[in-house]
C-alpha cells in the first residue's frame, strides 16, 4: 500500500470532506484511494493501493487543489489526465514582508478581480489565489502561459504588458499550424 501525506489549511479541511461527504466518498470512487483527515492539524493521509499509483496521484492533486482555495467541483477537474494543476509561490517574491505578500498578490488580482478574470479568460484557465499561493488547473500548455503571467506580475512588470502577453498567447493558440506550407 502507497501512503501520501499532505498537509493543507485547517479551514480548507471541511471543504475536502464535503457536507455529508459527499466530496470525500467522490474522491474515494474515482481514484481507489482511502483518505484519513486530521481537523486538528490539517493532514490528510491518502492511502493508495500498489497496483494504482495513478489513483493516488490524482487524488493527491484534487486534495491539494481544494486547500489551495479550488472548489471541489473545479478540483473534480484533475480527475482527467489532460488537466493539471500548478501553485506558485508568493513568498519567493515577498520575503517575509506580510504587507509585499499583501500587494504581490493585490496584482495578481487587480482592481475589481480584473487582472485575474483576463487570465482566466484569455487562457481558459481557473485561478484561485489564497494564503501565500496563486494555483492553476487547465491544461499544460495554457498553465504554463498562466505561470509566465504571474511571474511576470511578481515581478513587477506593468498590468498592460502581461495583458498584451496574454493576448499574444491566445492568439498564437487559436492560429492554426501551418508546419508545411
């Protein structure tokens, strides 16, 4: 038997587990998985058979995905092999500065959610930012334009500059490919 232990926020535990745990018994059934939830300190066990390594995985990144702020209908996502997930860290660009915390993510939001709906919208992508993290779930190639986007609003670079990024990603994925002509 395979065991993965993951630690997520304590008040993100009741989420996981679902009302009448329904989330909890959705997870089970669709992965193969036992989970062991600790309220008290936030650990989920994942307990996974040998011969479904797959299994664990997964539910390990739905898991992760609802502590990372996620819904557990959005996390269900991960259930399907083309959708990822990807969580990037704000404290590599804060340091320890609650208040650049604060503001580092304040750009990843922008005035009214706006800077966060357009990079929802141009790449077709979910975003939840929460505690010290901005997550993903969409598939590979658009996550990693997402990650790019961020990084470059931690970094400092003006909102219109990763706004014509975005534009210039979503217009190079719509055009077709033209390999041969």
């Amino acid at each position: 038997m395979r065991v993965e232990r993951i630690n997520i926020p304590k008040e993100r535990i009741a989420p996981a587990i679902g009302s009448e745990g329904e989330v909890r018994e959705r997870i089970e059934e669709e992965t193969g998985v036992e989970l062991d939830f600790d309220s008290e300190t936030g650990l989920v066990v994942i307990k996974g058979k040998e011969e479904n390594p797959v299994g664990l995985l997964n539910a390990r990144d739905v898991i992760k995905a609802i502590g990372r702020g996620f819904s557990p209908e959005k996390a269900f996502e991960l259930f399907d092999e083309k959708i990822y997930l990807d969580v990037v860290d704000v404290t590599r660009y804060s340091g320890r500065s609650k208040k650049a915390k604060t503001r580092l993510k304040g750009r990843v939001i922008g005035r009214d959610g706006k800077t966060r709906r357009l990079i929802e919208e141009y790449t077709d992508t979910s975003l939840s930012i929460y505690g010290k993290t901005v997550a993903c779930i969409g598939l590979p190639e658009r996550v990693q334009v997402v990650r790019e986007a961020v990084h470059m609003l931690l970094d400092g670079a003006p909102h219109s500059a990763v706004y014509n990024f975005l534009e210039e990603k979503k217009e190079e994925a719509e055009k077709p490919l033209e390999l041969w002509k």
